[in-house]
C-alpha cells in the first residue's frame, strides 16, 4: 500500500512539474533571451540530477514519472547547451576586443 501511494504521489509530482515544463516553454518560445538568465552550472546540474531521477522512475518502474520526465531532460540539456553557447560566444568577443 506504502508503494501505491509514494508512485501516486511522483505521478502528480511529475504531471505538476510537466505543466511547469510547458509554461517554461511557452515563455521560451515567446522570447528565447529568457534563457540568456540562467546559469551554465545550474542548468547542468538540473538536467543531472533530473536523469536521476529518469533512472529512478525506471527502477520503480514508474511509467508516468519516467514517460514525462525526459521532455524535461531535453529541456534543461537544450538551457544548458544554449547558455554555454551564449558564455562561449561572450568570451569569444571579450578575447576580440583585448586583442588587436
């Protein structure tokens, strides 16, 4: 009984966090600079740790948890390549315009 309770509440836990997922990415899409915010480590860390918990749900075998959670895999891999391409590109200019 213990087990149906704690998939149940990762189930609402994960539908809560997949509505979260898509309100991120309508603003994303709205304005893509919003991710210009977010930081390179933080973005890394998040999508580790949400693999995590992708092979957690796994290992319960908690369908819904694992089936929605990698839209929110992909979308913290996507912030994280998109911030460190934003970092890489900044420090591409700072070296431009120190050198001449």
């Amino acid at each position: 009984m213990d087990a149906y309770i704690a998939n149940l509440a990762l189930d609402l836990a994960s539908i809560i966090n997949f509505v979260a997922l898509l309100l991120m990415l309508r603003a994303v899409i709205k304005n893509r600079k919003v991710l210009r915010g977010y930081s390179i480590v933080g973005s890394f860390l998040t999508f580790v740790s949400i693999v995590g918990f992708e092979i957690a749900y796994y290992l319960l075998g908690n369908v819904v948890g694992f089936a929605l959670g990698w839209a929110t895999v992909a979308f913290w891999f996507i912030a994280f390549v998109y911030s460190l391409r934003q970092r890489l590109k900044e420090t591409t200019k700072q070296k431009e315009k120190v050198e001449p």
